[in-house]
C-alpha cells in the first residue's frame, strides 16, 4: 500500500481531478511507478494557493500527517502555458524540508498540449523533458486518449 498526496497548479484549481483518478487507476502517466498490483490511496488533495505557490510551503504536511509517503506534482504545473516557473524550486523545497520524495506529474501529458509545447521555445528552455521524464515516455495513443 503506498499512501500519496497530489498537488495541482492553481490555474486550474476548480479542475475535479477526474484525469488525475482515472491515471491512478489505470497506473498511466507518473503513476506507472507504481504495480498495478499495489494499492495505493490518495490521502491528500490541494492546489499550490496560486502564483508565486504559498501553499507549497504548508500543504505537504497535513498530507503528510494523513500518511502521505509521497507528493506528486500534477501534470498541469508541467503543460500550462507556460510551465510552472516554480516546478523545480517547488520539488526540491519540499524534499529537503519535509523529507519525503516528490515525483513530477500525475496523469499523461494531453497530446494536444505535447504538440504545441514542442512548437515552443521554452519548452527546450526549461528543459521539461528531462525534469518530466516518465511523462514523456508515455505512449503517444495513451497520451491521445487524455486529450
Ligand atoms: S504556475 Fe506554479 S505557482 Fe503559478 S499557480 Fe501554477 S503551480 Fe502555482
């Protein structure tokens, strides 16, 4: 049983996490680390309190007090227009201040926002396909399907 916590980028903090769940139960996206055969439970649920992230700072640990062993950052920090500028200051604060490992990405990155993130500057810039690394592995046709 692995016990996590996810949180999403303000920008679309009204979003009801349906992609989010559905990757979690399909084990696609950042979610293929884990088995399938693993149980794993959601214990936590938050967004970052809008830019420049202030949440960031307290909201791991309730989610930590509820038995979170690890954080995710949604994949929407990695595809909104443009990237979270925050992304990598955002994992690395909360690793080293709560001690608990932070992975990218949550559900598989929607194709269409693939296709115009490759047509970007700062996509290269940011170098988000190493940050994001298992997200790019996915398969095109799953990707697709989260469109
Ligand atoms: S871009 Fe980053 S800091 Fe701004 S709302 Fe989204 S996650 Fe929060």
């Amino acid at each position: 049983m692995k016990k996590i916590g996810i949180i999403i980028c303000g920008r679309y903090k009204t979003c009801g996490g349906g992609k989010c769940l559905r990757a979690l139960r399909e084990r696609v996206g950042a979610f293929t680390i884990y088995p399938k055969d693993e149980q794993v439970e959601l214990v936590g649920y938050s967004y970052c309190g809008d830019c420049p992230g202030g949440n960031v700072e307290y909201v791991p640990e309730e989610m930590i007090k509820n038995g979170a062993e690890v954080i995710h950052l949604a994949t929407g920090l990695v595809v909104g227009y443009p990237p979270c500028p925050q992304i990598r200051h955002f994992k690395e604060f909360i690793e080293a201040r709560y001690d608990i490992p932070v992975v990218i990405g949550t559900h598989p990155i929607p194709l269409k926002y693939l296709e115009n993130h490759e047509k970007l500057p700062f996509w290269k810039q940011t170098n988000m396909v190493k940050l994001a690394g298992d997200l790019m592995q996915e398969d095109r046709s799953i990707m697709e399907d989260y469109n």
